[in-house]
C-alpha cells in the first residue's frame, strides 16, 4: 500500500452494521451510538426499537440521529435474518416469536417496516429483517 488513507470503505449490509453497532455498544455498556447518515429504513428499524423499550432516546441531528441505549433493558442477541444474498419471507401466520415471547421480529412489508407482532396483527407477510432479545 503507498500509506494513503483509505477513505470510505463501502458497506455491503448496513442494516447488519447497524445491528452490530447496537449489540457491540449495549455488551461494553456504552450509553451512546451515533449514525451517520442513516437511511430511512434504518430509522424505522431504530424507531421500532425504541417503541420496544431497546433505545431509551433517539434524536435525529439533520443527517446524524444520536441513540441512547437503554441500560436496564440490555440488547443482548440482534441477529440479521435476511441477508443480501439469501432473503427470507414468511406469511403473516409463520412470523416466528424469537426467545417465547420476550423478543422482537422486525419485518419489511408493503405496510412499511413493522414489529412481528404488528404485522400479524394487520395479516400482512414479508421479509423478515432481523430478530432482537
């Protein structure tokens, strides 16, 4: 390499670094996460977090949003279902419950990006996106 700075490296799964980032930050007990530029979907995904009781506190900064973990309710296991390269879809009656019922399913439907439980609430299937307990 000739020593010159890399710049950005392209990110192949950013919903998989985001969840990475959350799981990462809540293990070392980090309060505080911040995104850069987050897509819209990342904001939803973010958003259905904090309704649940993972994210204490989101702030959206213009193209930052700061996210404040919720150190009484610990992210322990956030895993990407789907992937990039093998996508997952399940009927609105096979959405799975993660960990009995203590955990969360995140889902892309045509409705928008919903929690399982809401998806299975308005009968709608989709791509199941990732899973948190």
């Amino acid at each position: 390499m000739s020593g010159k700075p890399l710049g950005k490296l392209m990110q192949t799964d950013p919903i998989a670094d985001f969840l990475t980032k959350l799981r990462n930050a809540s293990r070392v007990g980090k309060a505080e996460v911040e995104l850069i530029k987050p897509a819209r979907s990342l904001k939803a995904i973010a958003k259905l977090l904090a309704t649940s009781g993972y994210i204490a506190k989101l702030e959206d900064k213009g193209g930052r949003v700061q996210i404040s973990l919720d150190g009484a309710k610990p992210l322990l296991h956030a895993r990407r279902v789907s992937r990039p390269g093998v996508r997952r879809y399940v009927q609105s009656r096979r959405i799975p419950i993660p960990h009995g019922t203590g955990g969360l399913v995140i889902l892309s439907t045509p409705k928008g990006i919903l929690s399982g439980a809401q998806a299975r609430k308005q009968k709608v299937g989709g791509e199941l996106i990732c899973e948190v307990w």
